[in-house]
C-alpha cells in the first residue's frame, strides 16, 4: 500500500499530482464562466428590450469610482502574477508582499464598492429596498439596476473568497514553500484573474452604456 | 498477503463519514439516495390513489399541487441526476481505469455533503408545507403569487447543484489524468465515455440553473420584478434559462444509463459493442446538441415561429446519436451468445423502453402534434419512459452486475429475474395508458378528471401496484445476500474490464499493483482468458 509518499496514491508523481489539480482549476473556471454567462444573457435580453432606459440607467453610474477599480484590480491581478513568478525563484518573502499587496488592493476594490452602494443608496436607486425613480423610463432603469447589484455582488463574493485564499496562501507560505504550495498557488492566481476579467466584463456593462459615443 | 478489502478496513463511523475512499462515498450516496427515492415514490403513490377516480377523494388541489411538485423535485435533483453517477459511476470508474481514487477524492466527500445540505433544506421546505409550482418554477408564480416554501426549496437545489459541479469536475480530471498506463480514450470502456459526457453537461450547465435560481430568488424575496412582466421583465426569459438547463439535465438522467447498458449488453452478448467508436461520440454529439434544444419546451410559450421551427429541427438532429446507439446495442445483440442473467433482463428492458421513450419525444419534436400535447399526459408518458423505464430500469440493471464486485456476495438469480420481468410488466402498464390518455386530452397535474378517462387511469394506478412492489423486492434479496449471499469470486461474468480483474470486494486501493493495458475493451471471447490484463 502506497503510504508514507507525499502524494496521494491515486497519483504517480508530484509533478502528476500538481497538473491534474489544473486542470481541475480550469474546469471549475469553465463552470463560473457559465455562472456569470447566464446572468449577461439576461442583462443583454434585457439591454435590447429598453436601450434608451439602459443608456439612462448607465449614467447614473458612479465611473471614476468604476475605473478606479479596474485599475486597482488590474494592478491586484499584476501583483499576483508576480507572486507565482517569485515563488518560482523560490522568493518566498516577495511572494509573500506580492499577495498581501494584492489582498490590500482586493480589500480596497471592496471598499470603494460598498461606498458606491451607499451612494446609490441615497439616490433612491437600490430595486427593492428603496427605489424611486420618476421618468417614463423608470422599469427599465430598475431592471438596470437589479442587474447591476445582482451581478456586483456575485462577483464581490468571488472577491471575498479569492481575499481569503490568497490570505490562507499567504499564512501557509511563511511555513513553507512545498510543490504543493506552489500547485495550490498557481490554481489561486488562475482563480483570481478570472475574477478579474469578470470585472472588466461588468465594468463596460456597468459604466459604459448612455456614455460610449452613440 | 492480502491486504483487508474496503469494508474491512475499518469499521469506526469516522472512517465512513470522513472517509476519502470513493467506494465508501459511493456506499454513502448509495443509501442517501435509497432515501430520497423512497420520499419521492410516497408521493407518486399518492398521486396514483388520488387519480384512481375521477373525483377528488384523497387530497384537495392545494396539496396535490405540492405532492406533484415534492415528486418531481425529489426525483429529479435528489435521485436521478445523482444516482448512476454519484453510486455505481463513484464506484466503479476508478477501477474501471485502472486509478486508485478519484482525482479529488476530498472534493469528493465534499461533494455528499453538500448534497446532504441542499437535500435536507429540500425536505424542510418540503415538510414545513411544502411547494406548489410544480418542479419547472414558472415565473410569475413561482415569484409573485406561489404562498409556499419557493425559496427555501431552491435554496436546497442551488446547494445541491453545486454537489453535482464538483461531481462533474472530478470526474472529467479523473478520465483525463488518471487512466492507467496503455489505456488511451478508444480503450476506454463506452461506460466512461457516458460519465465523461454526463460530466461536460453537469459543469457547463448546473451554473445556468444556479444563476437563475438566485434572479428567481431575489425577484421573490426583494419583491422587484425581473421575470414579472408589470415593470418590463420577461417570464419567458426564466423559461429560457430553466430550460438551457433542464434540457441538458434531461441528458444527465439518460446518459449515464446509457453507459450501463454498453456495459450490460456486451458482457451479456459476449461480444465488443458494435461500432464502438460510433457510441462513443455519440455520447459526446448529445451532450453537445443538447444544448441546443431547450426551446421545445416552449413551443406554445409565445416565443417565434422561427425559434420554434429552429428547435423543433435541432430536436430531431439530437435523436440521431440516441437512435445510433440503439441501433448498434442492436447490432450488438445480434449473433451473439445470449445469455439472459438478470442484468442483461434490465438491459433488454431498457432498449425497449428507452425507444419508445425516445420515438415519443420526436412526436412531441413536431410543432403541429406538440400543440396539442403539450400539457398532457402524452408529455408525462414521454419522460417516464425515458427516466424511469430507461434511467432507473438501467441503474437497477447496473446495480446488479455490479452488486458481487462491490458487496462481494451474489443475490438470488431467481429473485432478481422475477423482478426484472415485473418491472417491465408495470412500468408498461403504468405509463402506456398515459400516452393514451395524453393523445385523448388529459391535461397534467390535475387531480380530477372525466370519466371517461378513468379506465386508464385505473389501468394505470393498478400498474404502478406492481411497479412499487417490483422495486421494493431488490430491497429484500439484495438485502438479504448481504447477510447469507454466497460470496462472490473476482470475476462471476468473466467480463475482462479491469473492475473484474481485481478481489471482490476491491481492497482499498483497488489494485495491488497499477494495471497495465494493452488492448481494446470489451474483448469477450475464448482467448480472453489466456491474456490476462493485469501486468
Ligand atoms: C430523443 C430525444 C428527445 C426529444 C426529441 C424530446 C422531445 C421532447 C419535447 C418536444 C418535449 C416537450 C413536450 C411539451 O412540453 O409539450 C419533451 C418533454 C420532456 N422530455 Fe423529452 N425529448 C427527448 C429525450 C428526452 C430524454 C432523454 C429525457 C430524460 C431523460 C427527456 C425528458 C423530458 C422531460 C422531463 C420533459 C417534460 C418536462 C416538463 O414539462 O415537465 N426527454 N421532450
Ligand atoms: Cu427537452
């Protein structure tokens, strides 16, 4: 009986070991893609329904704040990939700063949004909870809105739980700095960019109709 | 020596609960789902005595609404898309390939916990009064005016799907990562094809469902419409996403089937399934075309006539894999040497039923035949045949030939036949007089009815009598081989998949030494035993 290794013995090596957890990763990431992709089939079912109240809608979005956040999670995800690169060259105290200066920039990007949703809250803009709108496009700037909350704050999720690998990654790593780590920390980055690329997705969704040229 | 087999490893509760073994996880899904089957056959009891007469003397139409409902919910998202899978493919896929776990045999545990949590918060809506939607949710009811447990329910299938992804997900870096040396794709056994593609659609479409039960969810609890068409949104957007699902899940409940039967007909056929290659893509052409079809469960919604006239013809482009494989178990069966042990029984069972399902399902594909059945009885008789008469007659056919591998005892032979041939019997006789009265007009889920119609309705309460007897006998035989069966050697079909080549029951990693394979499956026949596969 395969015990004593340092791999489970459904595996031949490490190296076996660590390029299946990858591919899990990215079957994982083909599920999420299918998550966010049904609620941006609803959003564009919905968008060519009522392009005038959409395009309204979209101004009254907050975009410094949009864009601030792109930048702040572009650069999260830059940090990242610096991180798997260090660990690589076996800098474990830089991977270390890499992936708090990350979380720092993830906590931040939370930050800026929860100030946005209170914003939006005093202008009587959050669908169910206190919305009052008066125009002849108000439905449709409210189903604007459900969206917009909806698809933020699954997405704000995914950020909480990528904060939280990434601190767990971090903790463990001042340990030590096994294959495994590195296996582990590959399938966070991977993790984390997607969550990123959501983002830019919901950012052009979000902050660009009614202010784009037409 | 040896060493001690799977059951015999250990016997404390802690090494089944938190065991990462899959055969014990499979044992667990096992008995969980027996559970479930039983919840969700009380209510097709009851419904079948509500519907013995015309009138309504059991329960009134409140409650019926939510016996129906508490049916489909349970038997869909709580038997049948977890039941070959998560068991008998739990079970025997790693060994089937050679590997000594799954790839992720925690998320694996995981995964039945989960499975658990959504199920128990299903049945506390369940038991704290129930839903009455039906287990398709419509919107508007489902948000605005259902007075029942909606969220609560979808709370506990959105927890449960995600039990399903991990199912999914392991499965698909298991076939990818884990098969022993020498056995490439077209070595593989058409079983692992099945789950591969089952696998495919459990990932890339349970998240559709996820999402739109979370808008169906939100638009309940916060009270803001996006499905309610009084501020803009659309009820038929919901049926679009439920149906990108529930499509495709359709496919999860047959497919795996499918792979069973491979299985079954060959071993009992004592030859290589005919066109191998052909079946194998097969599995894979319906995975992908399925999801291209949903729309026929809208034929009458409203939607266009072009998306109807698109999906009517994607459906029957999505039969033509379906009718490959029939026709090549066929071709399988012919010039064989036939042997009629119980599997092959259940088997047999399933390629007649599975037609029939499957022919009926292109009659509900024709636009003009649809709008007048859709709703009906005919509908109801279409999937059961499919589901039950094919899904479950195969997961009993594969609990059977594989009962020795993982119990290490055989069961009755007589027994099991005899059940075999009363399944058949009352499935038929349950479901038939539902295509008749479907075509007579019987709309679903009502609980009263003319009386013209109640000849096949007693005709049809009368077969499932014999049905629910048929699948309480297993219970008995197989229970009771546990116990006085006689022990089963390593192989009792000499079958030469590698799941056979290893003890019954298997030890706990499966193999004493990693298999090595050097030939096509399936190869039956007298230099079979000459060649061993194991290196
Ligand atoms: C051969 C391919 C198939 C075709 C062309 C087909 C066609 C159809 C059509 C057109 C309907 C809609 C009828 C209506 O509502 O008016 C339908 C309903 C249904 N089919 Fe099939 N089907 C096929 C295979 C399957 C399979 C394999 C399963 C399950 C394992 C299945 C399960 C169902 C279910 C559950 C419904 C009813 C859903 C509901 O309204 O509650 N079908 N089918
Ligand atoms: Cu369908």
């Amino acid at each position: 009986m395969p015990k004593g290794r340092a791999f489970a013995p459904q595996y031949a090596s490490v190296q076996h070991r660590d390029e299946t957890a990858e591919i899990g990763m990215w079957v994982f990431l083909a599920t999420e893609v299918l998550l966010f992709g049904g609620l941006l089939f609803a959003y564009f079912v919905y968008r060519h329904a009522n392009p005038a109240a959409f395009a309204e809608a979209g101004r009254h979005t907050r975009i410094v704040i949009g864009t601030a956040n792109t930048a702040i999670l572009l650069t999260s995800s830059f940090f990242v990939a610096c991180a798997v690169n260090a660990l690589q060259a076996d800098a474990r105290r830089t991977c270390i700063a890499m992936l708090v200066s990350a979380m720092l920039l993830g906590l931040l990007f939370l930050g800026l949004k929860a100030a946005e949703y209170a914003g939006e809250y005093h202008e009587h803009l959050v669908p169910g909870v206190d919305f009052s709108y008066v125009a002849p496009l108000a439905d449709g700037v409210e189903l604007f809105f459900i969206f917009y909350f909806v698809a933020t704050s699954i997405h704000a999720v995914h950020m909480v739980i990528g904060i939280a690998v990434l601190a767990t990654l971090a903790v463990l790593l001042r340990r030590s700095a096994s294959t495994r780590m590195r296996a582990a920390l590959h399938s966070a980055a991977l993790y984390w960019h997607f969550v990123d690329v959501v983002w830019i997705v919901l950012f052009a969704l979000i902050y660009l109709p009614g202010r784009s040229g037409t | 020596m040896t060493e001690p087999d799977y059951l015999n490893s250990a016997y404390t509760l802690r090494s089944w609960f938190f065991t990462t073994d899959h055969k014990r996880i499979a044992i667990l899904y096992f008995a969980t789902l027996i559970g479930f089957f039983f919840i969700g056959g009380a209510a097709a009891t009851a419904i079948r005595i509500e519907l013995a007469t015309p009138q309504a003397d059991l329960v009134s139409s409140d409650t019926y609404n939510r016996l129906f409902t508490m049916h489909g919910v349970i038997m869909v998202w709580f038997f049948l898309i977890p039941s070959i899978p998560n068991t008998l493919g739990n079970f025997i896929v790693p060994l089937m390939i050679g590997a000594r776990d799954l790839a992720f045999p925690r998320l694996n545990l995981m995964s039945w916990y989960l499975f658990i949590a959504g199920g128990s918060v299903t049945l506390f809506a369940i038991l704290a009064g129930g839903i009455d939607t039906g287990w398709t949710f419509y919107t508007p009811f489902s948000t605005l005016y259902s007075n029942s447990y909606v969220i609560v329910a979808v709370t506990g299938i959105f927890i449960a799907g995600f039990s399903s992804i991990l199912t999914g997900l392991n499965f698909i870096a298991t076939v990818h990562r884990l098969r022993a040396p020498g056995l490439t794709w077209y070595r593989l056994p058409l079983f692992i094809w099945s789950l591969y593609a089952t696998s495919v659609i459990l990932v890339l479409a349970t998240p559709v469902l996820a999402i739109t039960l979370v808008l169906l969810a939100t638009e309940r609890f916060l009270g803001v419409g996006i499905f309610d068409p009084r501020i803009g949104g659309d009820p038929l957007l919901f049926q679009h996403l439920f149906w990108f699902y529930s499509h495709p899940a359709v496919y999860i409940m047959i497919l795996p089937g499918m792979g069973v039967v491979n299985e079954l007909i060959s071993c009992f056929s004592r030859k290589p399934v005919f066109g191998y290659k052909f079946v194998a893509w097969a599995s894979l052409a319906i995975a992908a075309v399925g999801f291209l079809v949903w729309g026929h469960h809208m034929f009458v919604s409203g939607q266009s006539l072009l998306a109807s006239l698109v999906f009517s013809f994607m459906s029957f482009i999505v039969a033509v894999p379906s009718a490959i494989k029939v026709f090549n178990w066929t071709a399988t069966l012919h010039k064989g040497s036939l042997r009629f042990d119980a599997p092959m029984l259940y088997a047999l069972a399933f390629l007649g039923l599975f037609t029939i399902g499957g022919l009926t399902g292109l009659f509900l594909a024709c636009l003009a035949f649809d709008v007048h059945a859709t709703d009906t009885y005919f509908v109801v008789a279409h999937f059961h045949y499919i589901m039950v008469g094919g899904m479950v007659t195969a997961y009993f056919g594969g609990l059977h030939y594989w009962w020795p591998k993982i119990t290490g005892r055989l069961y009755s032979e007589y027994w099991a036949r005899t059940a075999a041939v009363l399944i058949f019997f009352g499935f038929n006789l349950t479901f038939f007089p539902q295509f008749v009265l479907g075509a007579e007009g019987m709309p679903r889920r009502y609980h009263v009815y003319p009386p013209e119609f109640q000849v096949w309705n007693v005709l049809s309460s009368g077969g499932a009598t014999i049905l629910a007897a048929a699948y309480l006998l297993p219970m008995f035989y197989l229970g009771y081989s546990l116990f006085f069966g006689r022990r089963a050697p390593a192989n009792p079909w000499d079958a030469p998949g590698l799941e056979w080549q290893t003890p019954s029951p298997p030890p706990e990693f499966n193999f004493e030494s990693q298999p090595v394979v050097t030939r096509a499956p399936y190869q039956y026949g007298p230099d079979f035993a000459a060649e061993p596969q194991n290196a």
